[in-house]
C-alpha cells in the first residue's frame, strides 16, 4: 500500500513559542513517524513523509503533494501543541481524498475520545507506539474488516465510549526495531534553535522511551497513558550514530530522551565506543540535576558533548517537592557547577505562576537562575497537560483553557490575578537575565565567526519575539 505521513503546518517559533518574530529555526526530524515509515517500507509499503512545519507548507501544499503520490491510507501525527491543527488538516483532507485517515502521537493517546466526538472525519486513532499496531490495522484495512481487535486502535466503532485509552502494547526490546526511515526526510531542512547549535548538518536521536523517574505530576511520563523505561544497547545507538555521520554527512546530533544522563555504566560505555571508533561528532541532551556526576560530564565532553538542558522547574524548594521532581537546590547548583568544569553549556528551563506559587516566589526562581549564571535559561507559565495529576487537580480548580503555545498561560493558579500578570511575570523574567551586562558580555566573547554572529543575531531575534 501506499501510506502518507504527515505532520501538521505549523510555525515553531511563532505558534510553539509565542514570539511575534519568526526565525526558520528549532525543527528537527518527526523521528515517531521516521519509526513507523521504516517498519512500513519493511513489510513492503510505499511510504512518503511530509514534514509540514519546515517546509512552510499550508493546507493546499499538503494537498498537492498528495495528489502526486496518490495515496491509500493518510496518516497524521500530532503533539498537543500542533492538535487543532492537525485536526482540521485531518477534515481539510478529507474532503479532498477518500481514503482511510489515521492519527496518532501524544496527543492522540490521551484524547483519542475526544478526537473521534470533534473529528468526524478521522477514521481511525493509534494510542501509545504504533510499530506494531499500524502494520496490523493496514492489514485489516487491506480487506475493509473492523479494527476492534486490535488493541491501541480506536474508530467510531470500537471502544469509544470508553473512559481511558488501551494503549498498544510497548515494543519490550527497542533494539527490534530498524532505524527511523531517514532518507524520506529532506535533511536540510532542520537545524536546532540557535541556543542550542554548534555544526551544520544537525539531526536528533533518541535512545529510549519512556522516564525511568516517571513520578514529576506535571508531566505526561508520569501519566496514567505514559509507557514504561526501555532503552537502546550503547552499541546499537554508536551503530546509528555512525550511520548518521558517514551516510548523511550529519556533525551534530540532539538526543531528545527525557532523561539521558540516568545510568553512570551506560554512558560510560556510549562515550567509550565513541571514542575507540573515533567519531567525530557533537551532541547535546537532557539531563537531570539527581543523576550527574563530575566523573560523567567530563566522560561526556570528552566524546563530544557541550550542551546539556536541564528541567530544574524552580527555585524554590517547597514546589520543587510538590512537583515530586526529585532533585534539591544542591543538585541543581552541583549540576551547572559540575557542567562548568567539563566545559559543557548548561541550559535550565523553569516554571512560573505553577500551583501553591505566588508573584514574590517567582521572583525566587528569576533570581536562582540568575545566581547559577547559566549559559542558557528559558522560562514558561505553568500548564496543565492532559493526561497528568496536575492536569486532573487543575480540571477541578477551574477553567483549563486551550494550549494556545508554550509561552501563552492557559491557566491562572491562585495567587495570580490574570493571564496578563503571567505574562508579563514571563517576559520580565527573559529581561532581567538576558539583558544584564555580565551576560551579555559573556556571550561576546563566545564570538569566533561569522555563523556565531549569525547564531547569536538570530537568537536576539528570539529573545525580543518573545520577552516585547
């Protein structure tokens, strides 16, 4: 058959971000269905990948595309950021092409019910990973059977009314399933965000799924719908790795795991097979302010790291445990402190206007970040995520309002008076550490070229679509 996977148009930096300037920066590969097109074309499928967001491409460019390859089954992913897009891309589509239309992706999984009552164009909803149930519903769409015994698949007539999602069974050994399909991907469409870059051609990677901590309320790894942890032999990330480097010319690669920093041994051994086959490339990941050591982060710049991001949420103790995050103020300041020493960036992400906060204690965690001279913070309102406990406690307290963006508040905690007041809290919080002169002095001298020139230019840009 022929199968098209789409991921839906949108603009990162303006809709994902919220700032009134755009730069065509921070897409990366859709590795989800780079998954399923490589487990597809391995049971002898013809698969097209249509990466909207990159490409700027409307409603009419997607069409077009598709009218050329002509195919029998649409496939759209989606992320809670990119869902009311994807839905009314999914009933544009629809009107245009009269083949089964499948969604999957995170957001899928914990509002397929809710999918299937707004979308009566949608035919079929994949919950959970999908190597294994979407092969499985082609088949049963190859000879027009229903899907209910398929399990993680829902349609209009098979499990709709019930109150939780059954997700697919998880792939138990990730080591089974091939490489993402990257040679449907235009590669040079993606580079990183210009915080986070230091060669061109980028790529990401990730090497497992699921969070082996799994116990933060706020996020849906923790969720009633999140998998449970597997991951990658180091050998078999190097053996992809090395493909990356030698087949597609990539230097740099983003490791998007939750939690990449958790296991001294095996990033031991991922940093050592670097280094005994001699491959040259840069990395970045996620780390987590419990589970590093100076021992690791000098393993890890010595095999080309330089940028770890770090959810440390707050600055204030009292909601870091409400959290249940499971990192103290002192793993936080040995983590940027440790990462100084190996010579590795250190990027720290944090929550403002969260529940049990108040304006002062935001500026607790403005004044933390600025105290821990990071080489990068970003700061975001709190927002309830469906299918976590927060998100249910938030439910209950008041009006959840629709995901309009990551730096757009969509709930108002007691304590602040209005969105406009998160908002505000926010940008002032971009200005106050971005725009101090010790910073700012401290970035100069980082300029060695004209492509840092034109990093640090566009991540201005931005700083200013975001915090004005």
């Amino acid at each position: 058959m022929k199968i098209a996977l789409i991921t839906p148009p949108f603009d990162l930096v303006r809709q994902g971000y919220g700032s009134k300037k755009t730069i065509n920066r921070g897409y990366m590969p859709p590795l989800g269905i780079g998954y399923i097109a490589s487990v597809l074309e391995k049971e002898g499928h013809q698969v097209k990948i249509i990466d909207s967001a990159p490409l700027r491409y409307s409603d009419i460019d997607i069409k077009q595309e598709l009218e050329k390859f002509n195919p029998e089954v649409i496939g759209i992913s989606t992320q809670i950021s990119d869902a009311k897009k994807a839905l009314e891309l999914g009933d544009f589509l629809k009107n245009h092409f009269d083949v089964p239309l499948i969604i999957g992706g995170p957001y899928a999984t914990n509002s397929f019910k809710q999918i299937l009552q707004e979308s009566k164009f949608i035919d079929y909803v994949v919950t959970g990973e999908g190597e294994n149930s979407v092969p499985e519903l082609l088949k049963i769409i190859a000879i027009s059977l229903p899907s209910e015994e398929i399990k993680g698949i829902y349609s209009r007539k098979s499990r709709i009314n019930t109150g939780t999602s059954l997700c697919s069974e998880p792939i138990h050994n990730l080591d089974d399933i091939p490489f993402p399909a990257r040679h449907l991907y235009d590669n040079s469409l993606y580079s990183p965000l210009p915080s986070q870059s230091k060669q061109f051609p980028a790529t990401s990677m990730i090497t497992s799924r699921g969070c082996p901590y799994a116990k933060c309320n706020f996020c849906y790894q923790a969720g009633t719908t999140a998998p449970k942890y597997r991951r990658h032999k180091p050998e078999r990330v190097v053996e992809e790795t090395k493909e990356l480097v030698e087949k597609y010319g990539i230097k740099e690669i983003h490791f998007w795991d939750d939690l990449f920093t958790v296991n001294f041994q095996w990033i031991s051994k991922f940093c050592e097979l670097l280094r005994k086959q001699k491959i040259n490339i840069s990395w970045t990941c996620f780390g987590w302010a419990a589970g590093v050591s100076p021992e690791m982060l000098l393993m890890m710049k010595e095999s080309g790291c330089y940028h770890i991001k770090y959810g440390f949420e707050s600055g204030n103790q009292d909601l870091l445990d409400a959290l249940n995050k499971g990192i103290t103020l002192d793993h936080i300041h040995n983590a940027v402190i440790w990462g100084r020493q190996a010579g590795i960036e250190v990027n720290g992400a944090f929550m403002l206007a969260l529940p049990g906060e108040t304006p002062e204690k935001c500026k607790e965690t403005v004044d933390f970040a600025i105290s821990l001279d990071l080489d990068v913070a970003e700061f975001f309102p709190f927002h309830p995520y469906p299918g976590t406990s927060l998100y249910n406690w938030a439910i209950k307290k008041g009006k959840v309002e629709e995901y309009q963006g990551a730096h757009e508040p969509n709930f108002v905690p007691e304590g602040f008076q209005d969105k406009n007041q998160i908002r505000k809290i926010v940008k002032d919080a971009y200005k106050k550490f971005y725009l101090r002169p010790g910073y700012i002095w401290k970035t100069l001298k980082k300029i060695k070229n004209f492509q840092d020139v034109k990093k640090y230019s566009q991540g201005f840009t931005l700083f200013r679509g975001i915090s004005y």
